[in-house]
C-alpha cells in the first residue's frame, strides 16, 4: 500500500511541471528591414529635440518680452501662458523623441538575465562593460551622430528657463541682503489688526492673548503680499516681570507688550500658536519652539536663530506704533546674510543699521 502512495505522489509531482515555452520569435520591424526607413526614423527623434530646444528658447524670450504690469492681470496671465506653453513644449518634446527613439530605432529584443551577487567577479564585471557597450551600439547613442547632438543641446537647453526664472527672484537693482532686511516698518508706524488694519491700543491688548498685526497702510503700497510676507508680526503681553529682558533691549516693548517676527527662521513659516501658560511660540510646521520671556530664543526645533524683535511704544493717542524697523533680516538663514549680528544678544552690532538703510 505504502508503494503505491509514493508511486501516485511522483506521478502528481511529474504532472505539475510543465515544458519551459521559451521567448516568442522575433519580429523584425519597418525599420530594421528598411535603412530608409530607419534613416527618416532618426530624422524625427531630431526635429523632436530640435522642437525642445526651441520650446526652452520660446520660454526665456516669452519671460522677458511680455512683462508683467503691476495689477494688470492680463499681461500676468500672458506671461504665465507663453512662459508655460514653452516649458511644456521643450519638456513633451524630449519625452516624445526618446520614445520614439527607444520604439524605431533602439534593439527590441527580449533577453534574460539570471540574477547575480551584488559584487560580481572580475570576469562578471568585464562582462558588464561588455554589455555596456552592446547597448551603446544597439542604441546606436554613439553611432547615430546626429540624434545624440541633438538630444545633448536640447538638454543643455532645457535648463535655461529655470535659470532665468531662479534668477530673477530678487530685483536686480537691489542687493537681496537689503530686500530681506527692510520691511514696511518705520518709527511711528502703527501696528494694526490683520486683516481689517485696525490700530491697536495697548489698553486693548489683554494678558495671554496674541494678536496677528500687519503694518498700517499696508493694502496701499505696490505689492502688498510680498510686504505682509515680510512684515508680519505677533504682539503679546505678559506680565512686566516675566520678561527677561537684555539691557540692550530694555525698550523694546511696552508695559509688557512684546512684538515678534511671525516669519519662522527655520524654513519661513508663519508662526502661530501661542502657549498662554508657558509663554512659548510654536511653529506648525516643524514645531520649533521660542521662549517669548527671553527674546523668543529657541529652546526646541530645528530653527537656528530668535525671532527678530519688532521694537514698539505708544503715541500720543495711546496707540502702539514701531520705534523702528527690524534691526536683522527677518525669517530663515540664508548664505548672503548678514553677518553683523550678535547671536547671544541677537542684535546688530556693525555694519549697515536701519537707520541708515532707511
């Protein structure tokens, strides 16, 4: 009985295996029959990369000869049409001749490959520059001269719009460490409620509350945005013998009313949650943490630096307005920054001051 069950369970096992079918015939195609054919081929994947190249230059021309009018929404949408549609043009290009390189004109054979140890031999890694160089002459990379010129230039191109986008970030008649550092805040400037832009009385600013402020007339200047990116601030009062203040500073707030930069120095994000119990300023986006009581210094995250302090007093109608602007570039570090400021005391010490930036 015994041997009748083993000679059933090699018959089960020899039914289950089944006959390796192997790769399907290879079918050659127009261009492997035809070398005309072939040759018009590879015409195409040119005029393709050729269509990129000029798709990058058709982007940079569009940049700079359509310029944007401050609060003309027309030429803005123009300048974003063409800027996009060449962009879009070099970038598809690309895309279809490779493709269509890879479909006409590269090797379509199927091949299998068994796998191998990471690190192979000596012999194994000879054979793979063997192969290296096999693909090279079945794509024909460095025997079809002209698609491969063609596809290095518009690569080379490509790039192009993005440099002059890139570069044209700050305005070219200013230095970008004086575009960081100036913001809208001036002595006398009243500090307001954003977004309504009303001013603030300092009666009016209870303990534990933390109020969004903006600059006033702020809707009124030219880019208004780009401004309150810069100008944001947070205005919080604590008891006057909780604030730790350096002697440097020993103006800077009023009966307890500090104001701080909103602008995270981390990565620039907009710091907004307040810790009434413990004083503290929480960024949401990385959960950088400063101590309000002792110069909004940074006691957990990954920011670097304290929050720039907005200097503030009252005038003579009781409202709180800035003594001056910033006394250091507000949000992240960059590599241009400025370095003339004490980082312990985390005020300037030399170089250009407000006032003479103002």
């Amino acid at each position: 009985m015994q041997d009748v069950e083993l000679h059933r369970d090699a018959a089960l096992e020899r039914s289950s295996e089944f006959e390796n079918p192997g790769l399907p015939p290879h079918r050659k195609r127009q261009t492997d029959l035809h070398p005309e054919k072939a040759k018009r081929a590879e015409r195409t994947v040119f005029t393709w990369f050729l269509v990129s190249a000029l798709g990058s230059i058709i982007a940079v021309a569009a940049y700079i000869a359509v310029p944007i009018t401050p609060g003309d929404l027309t030429t803005t949408r123009m300048n974003n049409l063409l800027l996009g549609l060449g962009i879009a043009l070099a970038l598809l290009s690309i895309g279809i001749g490779a493709v269509h390189w890879s479909k006409q004109l590269m090797s379509d054979e199927e091949h299998v490959d068994p796998r191998h140890a990471t690190r192979g031999s000596d012999a194994t890694r000879a054979k793979a520059v063997e192969v290296f160089t096999l693909g090279d002459q079945e794509s024909g990379f460095s025997r079809r001269s002209l698609i491969r010129n063609s596809l290095i230039g518009a690569l080379a191109v490509v790039p192009l719009p993005a440099v002059v986008l890139f570069r044209d970030l700050a305005p070219a008649d200013e230095v970008p460490t004086d575009v960081f550092a100036h913001t809208m805040w001036e002595t006398g400037t009243r500090l307001c409620l954003d977004p309504t832009g009303t001013p603030i009385r300092a009666e009016d600013v209870s303990y534990g509350s933390a109020f969004h402020v903006i600059p006033e007339g702020l809707e009124e200047s030219h880019h208004p945005l780009d401004e309150k990116a810069m100008a944001a601030v947070l205005l919080m009062r604590l008891p006057a013998d909780a604030l730790n203040e350096s002697p440097e500073r020993a103006g800077w707030s009023y009966d307890g009313i500090v104001a701080y930069s909103k602008i995270c120095t981390h990565v620039g994000c907009p710091v907004a949650l307040y810790e009434q119990q413990t004083h503290h300023l929480l960024c949401p986006c990385h959960q950088s943490t400063f101590d309000v009581k002792n110069h909004c210094k940074v006691i957990f995250g990954p920011a670097k630096r304290p929050l720039p302090q907005l200097p503030i007093t009252v005038d003579d109608e009781g409202y709180l307005i800035a003594q001056r602007d910033f006394t250091e570039p507000i949000g992240p570090s960059y590599f241009e920054r400025l370095h003339d400021v004490d980082e312990d005391e985390h005020v300037q010490v030399a170089g250009t001051t407000t006032e003479q930036r103002a």
